[in-house]
C-alpha cells in the first residue's frame, strides 16, 4: 500500500492547558511549558499512520522556507520513515502556527501561511504518476495559492495515475478567498472531512442534513463531519451513520481532525471494497477507529503524540452510542 499525501506543513508552537488569555503587558506562564513541533495536515497524518503501525510507504508533498523550520519539518517526517518531496523557497518563510490553548476551550490558532502558498500543482502530478499511490490525501486545501484552483486537475490526474487511487481532501477556512474554490473539484473527491462549521460554510446549509446532500449529489462517496464532544456523522449516497465522542480527558484538541483522518486511511487500506459496497459494518467500524485515533490525539500536546496504538485499541473496544439509516 502506497500513500502520497501533500498540502500545507507548519512549525506548531503551542502552550496549552492555559487558566486564561493573558491581559495586555501581563506575562503569563504556561503550566506545561511552550511544546515546538511539526505540523500541518499531510505530516500529522503521515505519522499518525506509523504510530498507527502502518508499514506501507508514505510520502510528503510540501512548500517550506530555506530555513531552520523548513529542517526541522524535513528532519521529523524522515526519522519516521516519511519520503519527503519538499520545496525550498528562498523567497517564503516555513509556515508558523502560534496555538494558545485555554483550558476548557477549543484552541485559537495564529498563522503565518507562507511557503504554502507555492505548492506545486504540475510537481504533485508528476510525483503521482511516478508513485501511483493507492491513497492521496490532500490536507490544507484553502492556503496553497494557486494550487487550490487546480485541485480538480490535480485529482484528475491521479484516477490517470491509477485508475482505483482513493482521493481524500480535508479543507481548512481560506485564506485570502472564499469557500467557492472547492465547489468544482467535488465530483473528482471520494472522501471529504470537515468540521460542522466548515461543512455550514461551504455547502451554505446550517442544516448538517442539507449540506450532507449537497456534497453526496455533486459526486463523493462518503462526507465525515467531526464534531468534537459531540461525536461524528459519516454519510454515503445510501446511508447515514452518527457516533458519539469518546469520553476521555483532553489536554489539547490540535490535530485531533489529522489523527480521525489518519485512522480512516488506515482502515481503508485493509478495506479497500467497502468504499465501492458501502458495506455497513466495515464503515462503522472506520468511523468508530477514526474517532477513536482523534480522541486519543487530544490527551497530549502537539499535534500526534497522544496517538498511541495501545490507546486506539482500548478506545475501540469500548460501547459508543450510534444510529445508522438509510438515506
């Protein structure tokens, strides 16, 4: 099993676990320190899959500065076995993410997009055909300029490359453009994951039910929409499947929607039929392993080190409340 993944990579900066925001000129001290780390969604879930002991190959399309970050990020995605495709931008600083986590709260996120913006659209291609991966996941989509406008021809692309390849997208709010970007590149998407918010902006329902139809009747096989304490919704053309959150202490939420990503990847590269027979039992169970990898990415800082198999596997056994029905 070959994965390519490519999209946006950051250098995350986080204090979490914070009593509260600080006021103007008062100093505050993290009670768990300032955890400087490597970020972005095709690197968090690249190493979420090797956590998750996926040994297939994996590889890392990206734009970085020709800085101390840009060897930072390279250096972590190699010492997990990742091959790295990274462009080094004279011109562009290595993306920063400044994340502040006040105890209780989701986390507030302050970005420098940078070298992000100069991904490749004709580079990615051309790595795909030389890859032909099973699996190409795009995260980030909204932040890679020009690449965003090219996203269906990239996605087309690849079903060349290989005809059966599974195309995964997991879009953030945009950057310097709105949520239309997406809209013609649908038809060439199987799996899409969003938060609900995202899910409201770009369908343009509030209605989760209306915006699950207005994306299953432009084309893609299944929708996950995580929400966070509220559990999950995944949606095919035939059914409708919701579980609830699993119940556990969380430190940090970054990177909990890479890691839900990561653990369906990783189911359906050992299922790959149940995407074309929407066999029931085994998307239920990718749902529940999603969910449960997300979850166990919140009880540490950083964007993948609460991932931890022994933790997934006893999540899963554990009973969660879920309803299916047909759509």
């Amino acid at each position: 099993m070959k994965i390519s993944a490519a999209g946006i990579l950051v250098t995350d900066i986080v204090a979490s676990e914070l009593p509260s925001l600080p006021s103007p000129g008062q100093v505050m001290f993290p009670p768990r320190g300032i955890k400087v780390g490597v970020g972005g969604h095709p690197a968090n879930v690249s190493r979420d899959l090797r956590r998750l002991n996926f040994r297939g190959d994996i590889s890392v399309t990206g734009s970085v500065g020709a800085d101390s970050f840009g060897n930072f990020i390279q250096e972590e995605l190699e010492r997990w076995n990742i091959t790295t495709h990274l462009k080094r931008m004279e011109f562009g600083d290595t993306s920063k993410n400044l994340i502040l986590v006040v105890k209780g709260e989701d986390r507030r996120f302050h970005v420098d997009v940078g070298a992000n913006l100069h991904i490749s659209s004709d580079e990615v291609v051309e790595i795909l055909y030389r890859e032909r991966p099973e699996v190409l996941y795009i995260g980030g989509t909204g932040w890679l300029g020009e690449f965003d406008d090219k996203l269906g021809y990239v996605l087309e692309k690849c079903k060349e490359a290989r005809e059966n390849c599974i195309t995964f997208i997991d879009p953030i709010a945009p950057f310097k453009k709105n949520w239309s970007y997406l809209i013609p590149s649908l038809k060439f998407i199987d799996l899409l994951h969003c938060n609900e918010q995202e899910c409201a902006y770009i369908s343009g329902e509030k209605n989760v039910d209306k915006a699950l139809r207005f994306f299953l009747k432009r084309g893609l096989k299944i929708i996950f929409v995580t929400r966070g304490k509220r559990g999950a919704i995944m949606a095919t053309p035939r059914l409708k499947i919701e579980i609830e959150a699993f119940k556990i202490k969380q430190v940090d939420p970054t990177g909990a929607g890479d890691a839900f990503c990561a653990g369906v990847i990783h189911m359906f590269s050992q299922f790959r039929t149940a995407l074309e027979q929407e066999d029931e039992d085994i998307l239920l169970d990718a749902l529940k392993f999603g969910s449960a990898v997300g979850a166990a990415a919140t009880t540490r800082e950083g964007t993948t080190e609460g991932v931890d198999r022994k933790i997934v596997d006893s999540l899963v056994e554990k009973e969660v409340e879920y309803k299916i029905q047909n759509y």
